[in-house]
C-alpha cells in the first residue's frame, strides 16, 4: 500500500473520530431538553403522591374527629353527673415572646363527670375490710372470677360510681419539674408545634426549637377514685392522695389523710409533688397507681407520673395537635401581646353548657284553689333545662298594675339576680330607665337589693327584692320563712313567731263595745305589739313584721299554705288555754269555730281607689280572724283588765265557749286558774315579694346538654400542613343528681 493510500485512510479515521463527539453546546442543550422531559414526566407523578398524601391524611383527620367525638358523646350521655366547667380552668404551658415558659388558664377546656355505677365497681374491698380483691391494672376494678360472695349481681343501673372520671387538654409529654409562676409543677417541655413552623422564616421561628421539641396538646381521658384503702390500714378510706391534695386551699394544701380532699387543682397533670403528701412513706412505691413508670428516673412517685399512668389520649399524639395560637396572616409568625408577651391561645377541644337565652321562667303554682288563691302569686318558676353553670341571669320584669306587658314598657322597670365574680356572691340589682332592647348596665356597678342571707335571716337593710336560686334544679323561689326578719338578736339570730295576745284579739274591735253584729275578733300580721296587759314582752323591740310597709319590702304577700297558727286551746278542760295549732276554714264559711281561722293571703283586688289609711283591716293581707260568735256580754271582752278578768256572777275566771282563753287550766286541779295567763297566738308563714303580673326570665348555660366541638389538625408530615376537621355535637346528659 503506498503512502498516499495510507495517508487518505489515516485523515478519514480522524475525521470519523472528530464527528463521534458532542460538543459544550450539544450537551448543554441535551441537559436543557432532558431536564424539561423529567420535569414533564415526573411533576405530575411528585403531585400525585404529595395529593394522595394530603388526601390519606385528610382521611386520618376525619376518622380521628370521628372517633374521638363519638367517644366523648358515649362518655357524656352516660355519665351520671357532670360538672360545671365555668369555673375549672386548666393550665396550658407555652412560650411567650422572649422564649419564657408561662401558663395561661384555659376555660372549658376540662370537663369533670361521674360515671354510672356498674358490676363489681361499689365496693373492691370484702365487708370484714381486710381482705382486699385483686384489681386489674387496666380498669381499676376487681377482677370478675375472683369476687367473693357479697360482690356479686348489678349495680342499680340509675346509681353514681365510685370514680371520678376527666376529659382534658394538656401536652402528650408531661414530664415536670420544679414548679414556676407559684405552680405546682412545670412541664420540662412546653407546647410546641413543628410542624406549624414548616412554612416560618429561619428568624421567625423561635430560638433553640427543633423537631425533639414538638409537645402538641392532646385530649386525654382518666377515670380514678377519689378514696382509696389506706395503706397503714386497709380497714379505712382515705382521700386518694396518690392523686389529689387535701386542705382547702390549692395554693396552700394540707396534704394529710384527714383533711377534706380538693378534687380540682388547674395545674394537676404538672404536679410534682411527691404521692403520699405528707403521709408516711411519701414518694415511694407505697403510692404508685396501677402501671406508674418513673418517667424522669428519680426513684420517687410523683403526682404527675401517676396522672400520666391513669391518662389515655383519645387522638395520636405525634401527629395531631388541638390548639392554635394567632399568627400573622403573611409571615406565620405568632402574634404577642405587646404588653403581657403572651400569645394568644386557641383550645381546639371544648366542652361548653348549651347556651339558652330569654327563657320564660314557668310558674309552678298555678292554681291553689285548695288554699283557696284561685289565681296565686306563684312562689316558683322553673326553667326549660336545669343544672345551670355559675353565669346565669334572673331577670323580673316589674308589673305597674297597668296590664301592659312589662318586657315592652318603655322604661323597664326590672331586677337581675347573678353570681358576681367580683364580690364572691349572688347579687340582685334594681335597673331601670332603660328602653326595651338596650343594653344593660354592668350590674356590680348598681347597688346590691338582695336580703343577702346571713346565719339564715336577712342581712341588707337596703332589701328590696328577694329570690334563691338552686341552679342544679333550675329553680327560682321568691318564698322566705318570716322568721329571716322576725328573730332573735346576734349571734343566735333564733327564728321567732309573731305573737299576739289574746287579750288584744279579744278587744280588737273594742271601739264597738261588746262583741256585737259585725264586729270580729282578729290580728294584722302587719303590726307586731310590743306588750299586752297580763303577758311578758310579746315581740323583740324593733323587729319589724315583713308585712309592715315600715320594713321596706314592697309588695310583700303571704304564700299561701305555709302559715302555722298556734294559740290557746279554746275546748274546755284541762287543756284549756295551753297552746295548740289551730286549723284554718275556708272564707266562705258562715262563722269561725273553736281553734280555727281565717286568713287574707293578698290583699283584696277589689278595694276602691287602691289601699288607704281607712281600709278595712278585713280587706288587707296579714288579717287573721277567730271565732266571733258571741259568748254573752261578760265573757265577749275577754278582757284581763275588765272586772279584774273574772265573771261577775261567779266571780270566776272569764271563759267562753268563743273567746280566745284569757287564763289557763291548772292540770293540777282541772280548774282555770286566774293567775296563770293563758298562752300566746303564735304565727309562722312564708312570704313573697313578687307580683302576679311579674315576668320573669332567665339566661343560663345548661350542663344537660353539653356542647362538644372538636377541630383535628392533623399534620402531614411530607408538607407539614394540617388537614382540619371540625366536629360539633350536642350531647344529652342524664345529670341525676340535684
């Protein structure tokens, strides 16, 4: 081969070897074109799983609300008793704006129940008390194949357990340390939430936070009892202080078997006092619930650990959170109060009394035709729903006796009775000059009219309305004993009757002579006589009958059916004159007999031009009549100060077959004896201030139906975004106790 041949060869070998490669521009462009089909191919594929994975999420979030909500409704329609939450709150540890551990008491975010009794659950112990059943750790009851004898059959399916149960928020970790902020614990780990930083600038989020820190808030659920066998002896009950603190006064506890138990402490899942409080054996094993762990490896039991072993989370704690704090809307960054540094704090779990406003409160008393009132003022109302929570409102609409209805008239005349957080007490305030619609004044700033009842008598001389609440009950009665304003003096304040002497019944109508055609013989409940001739101090010197209009109760009635008259038997013998009941007859009837009476409960709804000085007593509420049949002119005074109190024909003590005995029986001699008076008229009654034409209403929060409301966050742990349901139930309670 000659060497041009070879030559050609060689350069086309070249030439082939130079064409074989790409060049930058090439490759750039290969890069370019590959990048764009990868993008193409496999976005859409990354959006799928991010999608689905968001989506199985979601999934998770409304099973989980499910769940849960459908096991607090099961707890809740059960329970035999819940609690009011209004005035239980619980303590949330968070960070405030410098990076601080602080607490802030939450509100319905706790709710306290008893549970119904069931099998084996009313007594774990056997009747001689020294022999204790096995319990299983998992329920806290004996364990059914070992039940003696007297441990057998069913609980009365109405009765209240033994336990105490809780639903609350608090962290998934409560592992605590010293206490803080005059606390009985601190949680080592305040709430923290990862995942809602995903989406936080680097230097918005706080200093020295990372994913170790996460501490969600989760809903717990416990039930345990209240007092337990004590352990120095199994013989006697003691409060549970394995659990709880004894003494009166959380800040301040007592801490020992005798003092009475404080069954709520907002800060109890922190608590790191030590079991036992100040019993013998205090932090040892000795007061350790079933399945306590020593969670921060100190050898000792504290509280905190035996709340945590008796407490289930109703949702996952590693991916679910149940509180939210405001952030800003565009940096997602949490908002502090400038002043407090707090943040602000939102409970995602609830347990809130059904709200019921303007409800009509219902007369109970109808009809009393039986104590002849026809159309009674009624002493009662109750509400559509009972056991109430403490911030209810009783409202009475004032009558003016002009037949409009008193919620329209323009301007109200109205009370509202309330619980006043502020003074600690229930208060009841007179408002008026407000048009129907206007908002109310703040009733601590008006002065308190409630009798405010002290050692069981009226205690405010500025009364001028008067009502008792019983919240369980739903109930409001305007009914008091007379004898809150007819008693004794300080410190006993001892109830006393009015008293009337007979003498002065007798002479009532003394302006008459003689009992003769329409003279009666009676006394006014209104008036309270000092003294009378032949008889001690009658009535304590300036006790006022609640009657009286001199007392400053207005529109004061007489409840009908609760007076009880005693005075001197009128039936000859040996009991003449010594003090018995006397029964009331009808007003209809043509006389009044022996030992019997009449009574005016209100007054007369007839009487021309309204009540003046010169309406008949008869026509008055408080008049009480006797017997007005005649006994012949020498016995119808009765009188001790006529004919030195004797007949003049025998020169015997008075006695008639009508009039009120003047003189008693000696049981000795079975003869009246003239120098011994005979006993007193005694009066008790109740009695109401308020008015037939009245309206009264009430706004109230009912634990009978409890508002449950629930928003899962579930957190995708791919995106960090929680997947929110929002669950709201209203839940019947069965509340038997009252």
């Amino acid at each position: 081969m000659n060497c041009n041949l070879k030559k050609r060869i060689s350069r086309t070998r070249a030439l082939a070897t130079r064409r074989s490669a790409f060049t930058l521009i090439e490759l750039l462009v290969v890069i370019a074109l590959t990048s764009i089909l990868m993008l193409i191919v496999f976005k859409p594929l990354i959006s799928s799983i991010e999608l689905t994975s968001r989506a199985t999420t979601q999934t998770e979030s409304q099973a989980a609300a499910r769940d849960a909500m459908s096991q607090v409704s099961q707890i809740l329609s059960s329970a035999q008793y819940v609690m009011d939450p209004t005035g239980n709150p619980v303590n949330i540890w968070t960070t405030d704006s410098t990076g601080a551990t602080v607490v802030v008491p939450t509100l319905f975010t706790q709710m306290e129940y008893v549970p119904p009794a069931h099998s084996l659950d009313q007594n774990p112990y056997l009747s001689n008390g020294s022999v204790a059943l096995p319990i299983d750790p998992t329920t806290g009851m004996p364990y059914t194949d070992s039940a003696a004898p007297e441990q057998k059959g069913v609980a009365l399916p109405l009765a209240n357990g033994i336990l105490l149960g809780k639903l609350f928020l608090a962290t998934a970790n409560n592992v605590s340390g010293p206490g803080i902020l005059s606390q009985n614990g601190t949680p080592l780990k305040p709430y923290f939430n990862y995942y809602e930083y995903a989406n936080t600038a680097a230097n918005l989020r706080p200093t020295g936070k990372i994913r170790d820190s996460h501490n969600p808030i989760t809903l717990y659920k416990a039930e345990v009892t209240t007092y337990i066998p004590d352990p120095a002896n199994t013989q006697h009950f003691i409060p549970n202080l394995k659990l709880f603190h004894t003494g009166t006064d959380i800040t301040a506890p007592d801490d020992t078997k005798t003092a009475p138990i404080i069954l709520h402490d907002p800060n109890f899942f922190y608590d790191n006092s030590l079991a036992g409080g100040k019993e013998a054996g205090a932090g040892s094993t000795l007061w350790a619930v079933p399945g306590w762990k020593d969670l921060n490896g100190d050898g000792k039991v504290q509280i905190w650990e035996n709340w945590r072993a008796v407490s289930t989370s109703l949702v996952r704690t590693d991916k679910v959170d149940l509180l939210s704090l405001l952030r800003d809307s565009l940096t997602n960054a949490v908002v502090y109060d400038p002043v407090t540094k707090l943040p602000t704090i939102s409970p995602l779990a609830t347990f809130k009394p059904a709200f019921v406003q303007n409800d009509p409160g219902v007369a109970t008393n109808l009809d009393n035709s039986g104590n002849e009132s026809p159309y009674p003022i009624s002493p009662t109302f109750v509400s559509q729903y009972d056991h109430w929570s403490s911030n209810y409102r009783v409202f009475l609409y004032r009558d003016n006796g002009s037949g409009t209805d008193p919620t329209q008239r323009n301007p109200l005349d109205l009370y509202e009775g309330y619980y006043s957080a502020a003074n600690a007490a229930f208060r009841i305030v007179h408002i008026t000059g407000i048009a129907p619609g206007a908002a109310l004044p703040n009733p601590d700033a008006l002065p308190d009219v409630s009798p405010q009842l002290a050692n069981g008598v009226f205690n405010n001389p500025s009364t001028q309305l008067g009502f008792t609440v019983s919240s369980n009950k739903g109930l409001v009665s305007f009914a008091y004993p007379s004898t809150t304003v007819v008693h004794g003096p300080s410190p006993a304040f001892a109830p006393a009757p009015q008293r009337y002497s007979p003498n002065d019944i007798n002479t009532a109508y003394s302006a008459f002579g003689p009992l003769g055609p329409g003279a009666r013989r009676f006394l006014m409940l209104t008036a309270m006589p000092l003294s009378s001739t032949g008889y001690p101090t009658l009535n304590l010197a300036g006790i006022i009958s609640p009657l009286n209009p001199a007392s400053g109760l207005a529109t004061v009635s007489i409840v009908p059916g609760t007076e009880q008259i005693f005075g001197p038997d009128q039936r000859r013998g040996t009991h003449y004159g010594h003090r018995v009941q006397y029964t009331r007859v009808s007003a209809a009837s043509g006389f009044t007999g022996p030992n019997q009476y009449k009574i005016n409960y209100v007054n007369n709804a007839n009487i021309p031009g309204g009540v003046t000085g010169s309406t008949p007593p008869s026509l008055l509420a408080g008049y009480v009549e006797f017997d007005n049949q005649p006994d012949g002119s020498q016995y119808n005074a009765g009188n001790l100060t006529i004919n030195n109190g004797t007949d003049p024909t025998t020169a015997q003590p008075a006695v008639g077959d009508h009039m009120l005995p003047i003189f008693k029986t000696n049981p000795a001699t079975g003869i009246v004896d003239g120098s011994a008076t005979a006993d007193p008229v005694e009066v008790y009654y109740n009695f109401q201030m308020n008015q037939s034409g009245d309206v009264v209403k009430f706004d109230y929060m009912t634990r009978d139906l409890m508002n449950f409301t629930l928003e899962m966050r579930l957190y995708d742990i791919g995106s960090g975004k929680p997947q929110v349901t929002r669950l709201t139930d209203k839940v019947k309670v069965r509340n038997l106790q009252h």
